[in-house]
C-alpha cells in the first residue's frame, strides 16, 4: 500500500527538482495504517482511492461511517477530468458498526467467487469509530484491543485470499492492498505517563507492517496567501525496512519523510524533505 501512498504524495507533489529523482516504493503485500487526524486521513484516502482508480486501474472498497460530503480540494480540481468509468471502480460502503464492518469486509470473499475481478485495495476510514462505537461489548480497553486484532486479522486474511484471487484471474491487478486510519486519543493511563503508547495502537501496528504518521506543525510560518495548514508525514514500519533492503542505500533514503501543506482551498500539496 505504501506504493499507493508514493504515488499520491508523487501526483500532488509540488514543483521542485526533487521531483525527477522520485522512485515509488514497488508494489507489495504490505498493509497501511494511517495515524493523525481524522479529517486529514479521510482526505488522504479518498485521494488514495481516486489515484489508484485512476492511475492503476485498481477496483477500490472504501469503508467509511461518515457519508463522503465534499472532496479535498485537489481533487474538486482534477475530477472533471476523470472518466464515469474511473469512479465506477470505487466502491463506497457506509457500514454503522464495527459488527457491519466485519460482515462487510467478509464478504468481499463471495464477491471473488464471481465472474469479475475482486478489489486491488480496501480502505477502512476512521477505525477509532469501529473500536470505540456500538458492538465493541464491555467498553473497556481490553475490549477495543480484542475488536482491533479481529478487524485487522481480517483485513489481513481477506487481502490474502483477494491477493491468490488476482493472480490466478489478473495477475497485472495484484496484490491486493489494505490501508486504514486511525486517530488516536490516548494520553496514558489516568495518573499514568501521557507519553505511554497507546495499547490499541500497538495491537494495530502488529497487523499493518508500514505507518504512515501525519504530525501537524504548530510552528510553520504564515502564508502570504492566507491561513494554511501545514503537517509532517512519515512513512514507517517493518514494510518500509524490507523495501529499503530490496534497494540500494541511495534509493532507500527517498521518499519516507513528506511535508504536507493545506492551502485554503483544501488543496493539498506534499514536497519531499
């Protein structure tokens, strides 16, 4: 997934000279969790999905609890030029609970006993919402822990088994890919260290073998063009070290560490750092 990702921050790169030097990050089996907050990792997924609809030609399962209502900005610019067929390949499900997701994402393996192709990427936005929500019984931590390793053991096997479905049918169309976001609210046990690890996020990062963190920079200066956001974002994770031993040492240095800025409009453009 973490190709995908590259590939996003590649199309919405601003222009520099860094640009020429880019390589994307080889398609693997990798699964993605997006860690930040949670109306920035809904932009970045639904430009995830609409670049590799685009781009790759990949089918796309987006799984979200909030009705997609507007578009990021940078893609309010480019969808007049995507075609109907584009769009027909992302597939948009609004499950409420985390007892839905789990039926909806299960079910994914009857769509790949069909005729046509299954998904080459699962998008899970808003995990937290899943975890913390109605089906999660006892609501305690051990609770959301035990629902996070369920969810995630079945992204996982689902992947898998959508992965063998592709390469037997269009083997150009694999693997199939998962990426999900979570925003975490944990500040430690009360009376606790706050800098302590989020336990549910630890169970998650068992699962997902690359992270993408997206940090907000309180300390970016002021635009001259008006108020914008600006965010830092790394690509981490066992996913990312593999890819890294796959390269030579010049090329596995590029392309982990991202700036993001927001301009106004709800556009967004990354530069390399």
């Amino acid at each position: 997934m973490a190709d995908i990702l590259t590939l996003v921050f590649k199309t919405f790169i601003q222009h520099s000279g860094k640009t020429k030097d880019l390589k994307i990050i080889a398609p693997s089996k990798c699964s993605t969790l997006v860690v930040g907050d949670c109306s920035i990792n809904r932009s970045l997924l639904l430009l995830a999905a609409v670049t590799a609809a685009a781009e790759l030609g990949l089918k796309v399962s987006f799984f979200t609890q909030v009705q997609i209502q507007s578009l990021p900005g940078s893609l309010q610019e480019s969808m007049s030029n995507l075609s109907p067929e584009t769009l027909k390949k992302i597939k948009f499900a609004y499950p409420r609970s985390l007892e839905d997701l789990l039926q909806d994402v299960a079910s994914l393996h009857e769509s790949a006993s069909g005729s046509a192709a299954p998904p080459s990427l699962i998008i899970v936005d808003g995990l937290e919402g899943y975890l913390r929500g109605p089906g999660v019984s006892g609501g305690l931590q051990q609770a959301e822990q035990s629902s996070a390793a369920h969810i995630s053991a079945l992204l996982y096997d689902t992947a898998a088994f959508l992965t063998q479905t592709l390469e037997e049918r269009a083997a150009s169309l694999a693997p199939c890919r998962v990426i999900a976001s979570f925003q975490s609210e944990w500040e430690g046990h009360a009376g606790g260290d706050p800098s302590a690890p989020d336990p549910v996020l630890s169970v998650l990062d068992r699962y997902f073998q690359v992270r993408c963190t997206l940090d907000r920079d309180w300390n970016s200066a002021p635009a001259v063009a008006g108020p914008q956001n600006t965010w830092h974002v790394y690509l981490s994770g066992a996913g990312i070290t593999e890819a890294s031993l796959a390269k030579d040492e010049e090329d596995s240095s590029l392309a982990r560490e991202w700036r993001l800025v927001i301009r106004p409009n709800r556009s967004m453009e990354f530069t390399m750092v």
